[in-house]
C-alpha cells in the first residue's frame, strides 16, 4: 500500500497501530492528536465516512471540527453496478473472488509475507502457516498467484487450507528462502 501511495505522489504517511487503547477514541479525540502534531492543510474524506468510536464522527461532524481546513469528499465508486466498499472488497477477498477484488482495487490483492517464516518442501515450493498473516485470506481452495523474490514475480499456484499456505512453484533457486509478497490472480 505504501509503495501505491508513493506512485500517487503521497510521501508522507502515519501508519496507526490500531491498539485497544487506540480504538477507544472518538473521532474528535483522534483529530485533535493530529491538529496538535501536524500541520493539516487538507482532509479527504469518502462519501460514507465515520471514524471513532462508535462512529463517533461523520462527514457533517468532520467540516465542524476542521474550521477552515479544506475537506474534499470523495463521491462513491461503482462495479458491477453496485457502491465499491472496502466490506465489498474484503468479502470478494474471503471468497476468492479475485477477478471483482481486482477490478475494484485496480490491482492485483498482494499478501505481505516479508515477516513471514517460509519452509521449502521436498518438493517445488514453500509452506507457511495462516495464523501469522495478518490480512484478510480467500477461503480453502487453490488459486492461481504470483510471488514476488529477489525483486523478480514467478508464477505459482497457491493451495490454501485450514492452517496453512502452500506455494506450488517451478524449479527456481529463491535465494534465502524469502519471498517478499504474495500476489492473487
């Protein structure tokens, strides 16, 4: 995601470690924490936007607190003729839809597996278990994917079980046994 933003000319982002703690705010909470630490010269907000807890803040609470800082809002997008959302997305995600979830994205649904511990099998291909992902993963089935290794994409087919990810892959020497992302077709 952050390597989209950049492409997008976005160069500064605020990752948020969404802890408890964290999720109690309100959204007039989490504005005033940013107004105290940035200077904010403009806030996008999509059509349907709530933050905090209990959705404590929409788009009429969001021009309220922001005084005069501009607010631009995003109007809805369509697929198949219904509102693009990201619950649509993860969804389609959960359900191995990949043709809509890259159709909405605008590209391809990318695994992170950079922290992921990888084993090699005997046979062509990695194995890695689904608890220490921590993104939405498609229901038990086999995919067709794309891994990302020493900077190089190699076609893979992906089995995806109960407990773990198994990478089918041709003959390829990965160097290290790392491979950086995990991409569905």
């Amino acid at each position: 995601k952050l390597e989209r933003l950049n492409f997008f000319g976005i160069r500064n982002v605020l990752l948020i470690d969404f802890s408890a703690e964290f999720s109690k705010m309100t959204g007039s909470d989490f504005f005033t924490v940013l107004f105290n630490n940035f200077k904010i010269k403009k806030v996008v907000a999509g059509h349907n936007f709530n933050l905090g807890r209990n959705k404590s803040m929409d788009v009429a609470g969001l021009k309220k607190i922001l005084g005069g800082i501009e607010l631009e809002i995003i109007e809805p997008e369509e697929y198949d003729g219904k509102i693009i959302s990201s619950s649509r997305i993860r969804t389609d995600i959960a359900e191995g839809n990949f043709t809509n979830v890259k159709a909405m994205l605008q590209t391809e649904y990318t695994i992170d597996l950079t922290e992921s511990i990888l084993r090699r099998l005997k046979t062509s291909g990695f194995i890695l278990e689904k608890d220490k992902i921590h993104q939405i993963i498609p229901k038990t089935g086999n995919y067709k994917g794309n891994v990302l290794a020493n900077e190089i994409k190699y076609p893979c087919d992906i089995e995806i079980t109960e407990q773990t990810i198994k990478l089918v892959l041709p003959e390829i020497n990965i160097a290290n046994n790392r491979i950086d992302y995990l991409y569905f077709m």
